[in-house]
C-alpha cells in the first residue's frame, strides 16, 4: 500500500536541494518546532530508530519517516508532500530558501 505521494512543485524542491546538499531523507515531526511539519535533511543527519516507521520513499527514492505513536493517529491517511512559501521554525534545510514543506492528508479507502 502506497502512504505517500508528492506534488510536481515538492519534486521540484527536492531535486534542487539533493543538487545543494545530497541525498535526502524527511521526518515528519511530531509536534516540535512547527507542529506536525514535515523535515528535510541531508541523508544521515537525523538519527532514527526503533521508534520510527518508514512510510516508503518520496520523489527520487528518499525515504520518509514518522514517529510510531505519532504513525498510530495518521495509519489511515495517503500523506502528500507539498512546498508553501514562508518561512517555518523547524531544524529543516529548506527553511533558508523561503519555502517550506508541508503534509496534505486524505483518508485512505478500504482495499
């Protein structure tokens, strides 16, 4: 079952950033610094563990993570990574650029 999926504009961030900063990986957070922002950082950078769940890849293979407890509450959800301008308060690379990542939800049908 595929949990996520992207815009063309979030593609289009992601490639930009892996040309300044490399290979990717996403966070979505869970309730520190914005909120419930999804987070960009330089592959390696965020140490994640056994309570962490990787929902699948984004755009150009990068993988994508959530919280276990945090995962409980969005499990019935198709995330979709998007960009809005503005700038967040999150630890995340994209903030510099004026922009930030964002997560658009929708309810998943029963298969």
């Amino acid at each position: 079952m595929n949990r996520l999926d992207w815009t063309p504009e979030a593609a289009e961030w992601i490639d930009r950033l892996v040309a300044d900063h490399g290979e990717l990986m996403f966070h979505q957070s869970g309730g520190c610094c914005d909120g419930s922002q999804p987070m960009c950082f330089p592959r390696g950078e965020f140490k994640v563990g056994d309570s962490d769940v990787l929902l699948g890849e984004v755009h150009g293979g990068h993988p994508f993570y959530m919280a276990k407890d945090q995962f409980e509450y969005w499990k019935h959800t198709r995330l979709t990574l998007h960009v809005t301008p503005g700038r967040g308060s999150s630890f995340s690379i994209e903030i510099p650029y004026g922009i930030r990542f964002i997560i658009q939800s929708a309810l998943m049908e029963a298969e």
